[in-house]
C-alpha cells in the first residue's frame, strides 16, 4: 500500500507522466515565459523615466514650443510604416526637420525624443544639426505632445526592445498574425494635461549703479547690460553657457573692479556706471524694453534730455578668439562708441591681452518687425545709442538658444582675455587716456585683495558653474529662482541704488505668456509592456483547454490513478561525501533509490557548494531546508542585501572576519560607535561615526538615522606620493578628525540627494536592506561627483569595468568571474589605478571593495593580498603592476558585502 505523499510525489515530480506535466510543468512554463521567453528581458511590467516637455509659450499673440502634454498610447520606431495615432520614438541624431514634417503628416500624436546627456561632447555636426532643429520647431506651434528622454542604459534598453520589433506589414498573413500573438508592445503615459496659462507670468530685471565723480544729476550715464536667460528644447536640458551665461559672468566682473575703482574719491571717473541684468532676453528682450519705458517716463516726467552717453550689451562671449561689435548706425570717431570701437581697436592689433580679431558689424533696424536682432536695436530704437559686444558676427546663429550650448563648450581663457579688452578700453574712455601709450590705473592695484589672477580664474569658473546647473528658461526665473536671488545679492554688494523691477505683461494685449506645469525636473513617464487584443483571445483558449484537461482528470480520477499506482516511487536516501579544493572542502550530495537494483543509474551527484565549513551534517540539513526535496541550483539563490560586513577571510566564523557593521545611530551607539561630524553642506553628508582611533571604517547615516554610506580614512602621515599619486587621484579627499589628517575614500548606499533631505525610516531599510545602490565619490562635490555604479553585471558589461576571476565567497558571474576592475587592460598605467573594484553574485551587485597601492597597518579591518592573489583576480594582469606592488610593499585591500550569507557567494 502506497502512502499518499509518495502517490503525489509520483503525479507532480515525476515529470514524465502527462499528470507532471499537466499539474507542475505546464503552468511553470506559463509563468515564466514573460520573463525568459521575451526576445529582450528589458524591463518589469511598468516602468518610469524622466521626460523633459518642449516648451511653451506665447509672445506677442503668437503660440510657440509643444501645445500639448497628455500622452496615453502605444509606442513604435519612427521608421515603423504604421503610425497612425501611435506615439514615435527617435533619436535626437535622427530627427530632422524633414523626418519631423514626415512624421506628422503619418498621424503620430506624440514625440518622443532620446537625447544625449548635457554633459556629453556634441560634436560640430550634430550641434548644427540641432541648431536647425531648434530654430524651426521653436518658431513655430507643435500641435502635438513632444518629450525628450535623457540618454541612459535604461532608455537604450527601451529602444533596442521597441527597435527588434520587425515591421511585418509586408510578410505573410500567417506571419502577420503570430508576430500580433507573440510580440510584446509598449504603452506610453504621460497623465499630465493640457497646460493652462498662468495668472502670474512675470519677469525681474535687476539694476543698480555707481555714482561717479560730482553732481550726480549732471554726470553722463554708461549703461551695461546683459540678460540672464536661456532657452532651448525643453526647460531642464537648457544650459545657456555661452548664451548668455558668459555674457552675465563679463558683466559680474566688471562690476567687481568699477566696485573697488568708484570705492575711492581718487579713483572715481566722471561717469554715473549703470548695470543692467534684464530679463527676457529670449523673449525680444522685454527686459530692456521695460527699463527703456521708464527711463523715458523718469525723464519725461522730469523734462530732462537723454544723458546716456552709450549703451554697452554684453552676448557670448565664451568662445574663440573673434569680437564683432554690433551697431545699427556706426558712430562717429568722437562719440563715446567710436572712441570704445578705436579704442578696442589699437588694443587687439597690439595683441594687449592675447590674440583678438576685432570688427565692426553694421546692420540696420528692420522697423517692419516687432522683432530686433540685437539686444542694443531695442536702445538705438528708442534714439539710445548703442551696440553689442559678441563672438558671434550674426544674429542668426542658432546657438543663441539651443540645448547643445553646454558647460564643457565656454572657454575660460576666451572669458578672461574679452574681460581684460573690454575693461581696459572702458577705464581708459571714462578717464580720457585713449593714448596707448600712456598707462590707465595700475592693474596690480585692481587686481590686488581678493582679486588676483588665480581668485579671477576661480571666480569666473564657480560663478559658470552655478549659472549653468540651473535651468534659465524665463517661464522658470521667479523671484526665488536661485540665479535671481544671487544676482540681486551680488548687486547689492557692490552696487547702489539696487531695484528689482517686476516685469508684467499687459492683461489685454499681454506681450508674453507663461503655463503652468514647466519646470526643470520633468515629468514621469510610464512605461507598460503590453500584448495586444488578439493575444487575450488566444490566452483565454489555452486557459479553457487547460481547465478542460483538469476536469476530465479530475472525473476520472480512479481510472487514471489505476494507471500512476503500476509505477514504483523512489525511495530516497541523502548522504554526502567531500574532496580538498584549495584549502576549502567542497561536499558532494548524494541521493540514491534504496530499492533499485541498478545503483549505477540510480545515484546522481550534484556539487552543491564550496563552502568554508567542515560540519557534513550542516550541508545536509542546508540542502534539505533549501530545496525542501527539490534539486536545486547555487544560481537558485538570490543575492540580497540584508546585512553589511566588512573584511574577508578565510574562515567565515572567525570573528576578526565578515565583521557586522551597524545599520542605525542607536546600533552604532551601542557599539562604542562615536560621532565625528554632522553637516551637508561640505565634501561630505550627514552624520558620520567611527570607533576611537579606528579611520578605517566611518559609517555614514542619512537624516533619519539610517545607514547611507562608509569611508575608509589613511593617516595622511603613511601617504607618499613616490608609488601613487594619492593627490591628485579624486577618489581620495582630504580631512581631518580628531586632529589626524587623512586620505579618504567615500561610498555611498544610496542616492546622495536623499541623504540630507528624506532619509530612510526602519520600514525602508528592512524593505530596501542595506541600500538601493552604490555611488562612488570621485571629486569633492558628494551630490555632482558621485557616480552610480550599475547594479546588474549585465549593465556593467558597456562601461568600462572589466570582469576578473571568480574566488569562493567572494563573487561570481554567469562565466565564472567576480571582480569588476575599472579599466583594467594589461598596457595599463600604474598611476591610472582605481582604488575600488565591486563584486557581484548571480549577476548582482553583492558588494564592493577599496584596494591601495601600498601597504598600510592602522587598522583590523584591512587586507594583505599577496601578488600572486592580486595576479589571479584580474585579466588581464598589467605589465606594471608586480614591480610596482613590490617597490611599494605590498596592496592594501577592505571587501565590503551587503549580503548576511557571505559564504553563499559561490563560483
């Protein structure tokens, strides 16, 4: 008589009967095929990305960018022959003004373009390319949704997904109908609405002056102007860096050396210097416009003639070493323009401050357009005289607003040298010395305090930096804005009478209009993996079969178990046997029929692990709880982060190894933990701990007490130059705690923007573990130069990282290999060594390591791997790298692991 737990052992795991395969395989197919059958295991069934909407407004009863934002549709390749109310997906480097004509006359309802990220080198071509591209479609009305996706793995993994889909509109119907089963689509979401128009569309202008030498109200005036805002595709792609950040940054330094100039009586010129920073640049210059209507309504209302002398407008200036000045009627050689045009001149073919090739760019007012090229046409309209000060010889460089104008494109040399032109020709016409030959006030002078040439290269960098982090749209530049609140700081240093005009349009006929909705953060765009409706059908034949076949055998039941009962079950047995590996013992499972007769083809072995662990019976009761009777594999088991150890060894019950770190501020506490610093706002984040006299490990907590981050800190004293060059490598940043200076290398666990904002409460770390990535500091900003490391080996496999060999608990791969070197190839540099590797385990990132050249005792917590141990671990093995490893002393090496079960990290 059979027991009844050997009857169903037979029906479900004996796996060739049809029962098996009905009950146990069938469904498991079922279920797995979404996952592993899909040509491309891209994604989950939702995924999010972050979308840029094209812009939007109005300017003089015009509508301009993107008229639309809501987006529910399914997603195809623009070169797909079937569009019609489909959403189109396309590379930046693809869309062209005709591919964009095409696009909408095939009846797409929305754009989605994948963009290269800012940070990226555009080349030549592809910037003209854009510049086009922008010109056109920014000058008119899109009547669809248009949105731009940052270039990254996660957006090339939806393209290539959406990309193998084959066009089969021209293949058998046959064909046609199992590509409509079997191929998995994309829906795109976007749940914002249509955009309605903001009640409190508004611009600021920011204005100051110093007062010359004498009466005021009887000195002539130089007005120096430059606008502040950007424009592009979309509100957070603009940088504006040559356009008009560099412009802004001329005008910061003037104000700077005319501050300390008018600061003295002696030293004060005869001029009233007015400075502008007008808003609305973007927008035909409203800015300037609206300080023209009231210095005319000031003047009118005081029966005053115009005293101002020249208008100077200051517009990229960040590149090459080309200055055009631009006027709508050339002055004469005795007007202050002329003498600034000969003065600017003499300077350039004397090659003063550098090589400069000056000219002058003569171009009347169209007075037929409401629209001017210049920002100076808006003075000389108004019988100001005027010009502008540029790189550029025409106004219909497209770069004037366009995404491609980036950081890593403005020259700091060219910023400088057109500073010192414009400065010197302008000192010398407001104190009358247009003779060359006779010097202008010592520039040591000027240039002295908090003014000297490296504090000029420094300011002028960190001031490009912030202008260019921020998004300058003008829908976006409230009076919060941070650009508008540091320019007006600045102004009110240095300046007097400093006013912020607001800029409001008319309620009738309003001359610009703003939406709600723009901002730089973008929006969530969802993604859903699809089939479509044919597929339902088919599913709900293949469920009905299937619950067909259960009632049949459900019904004749005895009939089929008359059947089952003529095969004999196994009875099986477990025992286990071992063999040496290298120091380590790898046991061998056993399962054997007591009953067969054949014991040859009964026994079955299978190598479970490779263990540090000497208990057999320990194996035995861990194969049986993890397979509760099921064969399964090492790849079976999934690496989690539950935990976070720090130290390998040998022996993962010696206490000196896989040491427990703390995961809270009340766990740290009550490990003699001491707190060495709380701040947010320096080369490091938040609340950081570390045991007395032990550098080797600083813990890192977010705002709520939850582990974020560690260090390892050397004493600054053992560091040497000679081996490596420890500083200039950005991994390491210097400080110092409890007055030892130290080298120290930073990683954090999860985003370091949430750190000193959100946090993560005891529910987020035991649903999330130890974090929810890795991040390495590489430089001495914590948010900007921290770089996210992939998470899965599959993504890692297009950077540089470079796979090395695999050892027991330390990490694996599918081909067998666990340490991830970054750029690691055998002609490599010492001196270009990357003090950090990471490790993975069944293709995810289980943990992380910092290693050293050198050989540093200061703390437990550290490794000495031998040469031949280092030499195993990488492949290549660069050339350099073993006279290196001896000249120094040795490596220095720390494992970190985020998972409880170390030894479980199998090869």
């Amino acid at each position: 008589m059979f027991e009844v737990n050997d009857i169903f052992d037979t029906i479900f795991f004996r796996t060739t009967t049809l029962t098996g395969f009905v009950f146990y395989w069938l469904p498991i197919i079922c279920i797995l095929s979404p996952t592993y059958l899909s040509p491309f295991a891209f994604v989950d069934a939702t995924q999010e990305f972050k979308a840029y909407r094209m812009v939007q407004f109005d300017l003089y009863g015009q509508a301009y960018g993107s008229r639309q934002a809501f987006v529910s549709s399914e997603v195809r390749l623009w070169s797909n022959t079937n569009l019609n109310r489909k959403a189109a997906l396309i590379r930046l480097e693809k869309l062209t003004i005709e591919r964009f004509r095409s696009l909408i006359s095939k009846g797409i309802n929305s754009l989605f373009v994948v963009t290269p990220t800012t940070n990226s080198q555009w080349t030549d071509e592809q910037k003209s390319d854009i510049c086009d591209l922008e010109t056109i479609l920014l000058g008119e009305s899109v009547p669809i949704p248009v949105y731009f996706l940052p270039e990254t793995q996660q957006t090339n993994d939806l393209y290539k997904s959406i990309e193998s889909r084959r066009d089969s509109t021209k293949d058998s119907a046959l064909a046609v109908l199992y590509d409509m089963i079997t191929a998995d689509g994309y829906q795109l979401s976007v749940n914002t609405g249509k955009y309605s128009q903001r009640t409190d569309s508004v611009l600021y202008n920011i204005a100051g002056k110093l007062i010359g030498h004498g009466i005021e109200e009887r000195l002539p005036k130089i007005l120096l102007v430059a606008h502040y805002d950007a424009l592009g595709f979309a509100n957070g792609l603009i940088q504006g860096a040559d356009s008009n950040a560099s412009g802004v940054l001329i005008l910061l330094k003037l104000i700077r050396l005319f501050s300390k100039l008018y600061a003295k009586q002696t030293t004060r010129a005869k001029y009233n210097l007015h400075f502008l920073f007008a808003a609305g640049g973007k927008l035909n210059y409203q800015g300037s416009k609206k300080w023209i209507d009231d210095y005319h309504d000031q003047k009118h209302q005081q029966q005053l003639p115009n005293d101002i002398d020249v208008v100077i407008c200051l517009d990229s200036l960040g590149q090459s070493n080309e200055l055009f000045m631009h006027v709508s009627k050339p002055p004469k050689e005795t007007q202050p323009a002329g003498i600034l045009r000969e003065l600017l001149t003499q300077l350039s073919e004397k090659s003063t401050y550098g090589p400069l090739n000056f000219e002058q760019v003569h171009k009347k007012i169209l007075k037929t357009s409401d629209f001017v090229a210049w920002e100076h046409e808006k003075y000389s309209w108004s019988k100001l005289p005027g010009f502008t000060l540029s790189r550029l010889n025409s106004s219909k460089s497209c770069s004037h607003s366009s995404i491609s104008d980036v950081r890593n494109d403005v020259e700091l040399a060219s910023i400088e040298r057109n500073y010192q032109y414009i400065s010197d020709a302008l000192i010398r016409l407001i104190f009358n010395k247009t003779d060359l030959n006779l010097s202008i006030i010592d520039r040591t002078y000027l240039l002295s305090d908090q003014q000297s040439d490296n504090d000029q290269i420094s300011f002028t960098k960190q001031w490009l930096t912030f202008l260019t982090n921020y998004s300058r749209s003008p829908s976006l530049l409230t009076k919060t804005h941070p650009i508008v609140v540091a320019l007006e700081q600045y102004a009110h240093r240095y300046l007097t009478n400093v006013v912020k005009t607001t800029i409001r349009p008319s309620k009738k006929d309003p001359e610009f209009v703003f939406f709600d909705g723009d901002d730089d953060q973008g929006r969530q765009l969802y993604v859903y993996r699809i089939k479509p409706a044919i597929f339902d059908l088919v599913l709900a034949i293949f469920i009905a079969a299937y619950l067909g076949i259960v009632y049949v055998m459900t019904a004749h039941w005895p009939f089929i178990l008359n059947i089952l009962i003529r095969y004999k079950p196994l009875a099986k047995t477990f025992s286990s046997s071992s063999i040496q590996y290298g120091g380590y013992k790898q046991f061998v499972l056993t399962i054997q029929d007591d009953s067969s007769e054949d014991d040859e083809d009964e026994i079955k072995r299978y190598a479970i692990a490779k263990l540090v662990i000497s208990d057999e019976e320990s194996v035995l009761q861990w194969w049986k709880k993890r397979t509760c009777g099921l064969l399964l594999s090492a790849d079976d088991l999934e690496s989690k982060w539950d935990s976070f150890k720090i130290t390998w060894g040998p022996n993962s019950f010696n206490p000196e190894y896989f040491v427990k770190q703390p995961r809270t501020i009340a766990e740290a506490k009550q490990n003699n933990y001491q707190q060495v610093s709380d701040q947010c706002e320096d080369i490091f984040l938040r609340q950081r701990f570390m045991k007395p006299n032990d550098y080797g490990v600083i813990l890192i907590y977010d705002n709520q007490g939850t582990i974020a981050g560690v260090q390892m800190g050397i004493p600054a004293s053992m560091i040497t130059d000679k081996f490596y060059k420890y500083s200039t490598q950005k991994m390491f940043n210097r400080d110092t705690i409890a007055g030892v200076e130290l080298y120290i290398l930073t990683a954090y666990f999860v985003d370091p923007r949430t750190i000193c904002q959100s946090g993560r409460n005891p529910s987020h770390l035991n649903h999330e573990g130890t974090g929810t990535g890795l991040w390495l500091q590489n430089g001495s900003n914590p948010i900007r130069d921290s770089i996210e490391m992939p998470l899965y080996d599959n993504t890692v496999n297009n950077t540089k990282w470079a796979k090395g060999v695999c050892l027991p608990t330390m990490g694996m791969s599918n081909n067998k290999r666990y340490h991830y070197w970054y750029d690691n190839r055998l002609d490599k540099s010492c001196d270009e060594f990357f003090p950090a590797f990471l490790l993975y385990n069944k293709n995810k990132l289980a943990g992380f390591g910092w290693i050293v050249i050198g050989k540093f005792e200061f703390t437990k917590r550290t490794e000495f791997p031998s040469i031949p141990v280092i030499a195993s671990s990488q492949e290549p093995f660069p050339v350099c790298m073993k006279n290196r490893i001896q000249e120094a002393g040795g490596m220095t090496a720390m494992h970190h692991f985020f998972n409880n079960e170390t030894w479980n990290i199998l090869c």
